[in-house]
C-alpha cells in the first residue's frame, strides 16, 4: 500500500524567511532533498519528519498529513 | 551527522563550473565525466576478463585496476556515495536501489552461464581453470556490479545545480 503523503514545509519555510539551503543545513540533509519533499516527490523518513516539525516548532501533524492541506485563500475564506 | 558535499564531488563541481561558466553545464559536464570514467574503467575490467580468457596471466591484475579505478571513482567523485560525509537518507535509499539493480543484472547474466553450462552437454561455454582466470572473472563481476550501480546513480540523480537551487526549483 503506497499513500500520498501531503506536506505544507514550502508555507513553513517561506514563513520563517529560509532558503531550501538553509533548512537543510538545519536538519543534515541534501538541498535537493528539500525540493524533492516539498514537490511530494520523496517520502521522509519518521526521524527527518520530526526534524523538520522540531526545526519549526509545531506537531509533525501539522506539517504532513494523508490528506490534503486547504490552500492558504481557502484558509482565509474560512475565516471570513 | 550534519550533510556536506565530499571534497571530490567539490572540487569537481568547482573545476567544472569554471570550465563551462553556467551551473546547468557544470552539472551536465560532471554528470557525464563520472559515467565516462565509469564506463572507462568497466571496460578495462572486462578487457582484464577477456585477457584472461585467452590465457594471459595480466588479465586478473588488468581486471583489479578496472575494479579499483572504478571503486575509486565511485566513492570520491560520485554525487551522493562516498565515505566520511554526510551522505542523507535520499541518497542511501538511491546508492542502495542502484546496487541492488547492477548486483541483480550481474547476479541473472552469472546465472545464465552456469545454466547453459550445465544443461547443454557438448556446448562449450569458457569455464575459469586457473586461479587467475577465478581471479579475473571475480573482479569483472565486481566491477562490473559497482559500474552499473553508478551509471545508474548517474542517470536516476536530479539536476544539481549549486548556485541556483531557489531560482530553478531543484
């Protein structure tokens, strides 16, 4: 069974002002790898995943999901 | 342990990019001198092998050169593949799946040979007599799994592109 993995760490990372090269330094891993996760193209590790979560200071939930994250538009029109 | 490039795939990077002036040629040009010196070395190794059959006694020694060039290019120049450095989770899955693949190819043509050696009678296919003849087909076989597994890093490995990782979307 291969399930899609969604992840919003582009939103994380665009919020925190990184460059891919920057996160990457932070959590030990190849730039590309960055760009490889953010495209969904790549399947973190469990210990990457929490890496990541850790860096950012939120639950790893938060930041991968099986399903879809809403755009950040829909976001705001939820609130509004 | 923190990632960081190995000193060959640097220094290639470097030289490269100073020879073609643009990040996308550098990464072409050095893609295709580790597949070329890969292939270069593979060669001699099965040159070794084919020596051997004929009966020359360098053929094994030719076939460890081949072997050892091949390794060497493989660890210090292989984007991703090398000792000492922090090579991450990505890359490994792609180092081991490569190896997998070449062992499995070399692994099905080793087998094949053993086959058509036992079922057909009165077919002569080249069997090893001498221990360097063993030695030589040893080390083909062995360079030619780690030459495979780097053509195939070669070619399953995105764009790296150093300097321009925001802007191209790598």
């Amino acid at each position: 069974m291969s399930r899609v993995v969604h992840n919003r760490i582009a939103i994380f990372r665009a919020d925190a002002g990184l460059s891919r090269r920057e996160l990457a330094e932070v959590v030990g891993v190849n730039p590309q790898t960055i760009g490889f996760l953010e495209r969904g193209d790549y399947k973190p590790s469990l210990e990457l995943a929490l890496a990541i979560a850790e860096h950012f200071g939120v639950a790893v939930e938060q930041i991968f999901s099986f399903e879809a994250f809403p755009s950040l538009s829909q976001q705001l029109n939820m609130r509004s | 342990m923190a990632y960081q490039t190995s000193r060959g795939v640097a220094w290639i990077d470097r030289a490269t990019k100073k020879l073609t002036e643009t990040p996308d040629g550098a990464d072409r040009l050095s893609r295709w001198l580790v597949f070329g010196f890969t292939t270069l070395m593979l060669s001699l190794a099965l040159m070794g092998l084919v020596m051997a059959v004929y009966g020359s006694d360098r053929g094994s020694l030719v076939a460890f050169f081949g072997m050892m060039g091949g390794l060497f290019v493989r660890l210090a120049f292989q984007r991703g593949i090398h000792f000492g450095g922090g090579t991450d989770e990505r890359e490994r899955l792609l180092a081991w799946k490569s190896m997998a693949v070449a062992s499995g190819i070399v692994c099905c043509l080793l087998i094949f040979w053993m086959l058509a050696n036992g079922a057909y009678d009165g077919v002569q296919l080249w069997v090893p007599e001498t221990a360097k003849q063993w030695h030589a087909l040893a080390f083909a076989s062995l360079a030619s799994v780690q030459g495979l597994a780097s053509m195939v890093v070669v070619l399953l490995q995105p764009p790296y592109l150093p300097d321009a990782d925001e802007e191209f979307g790598v």
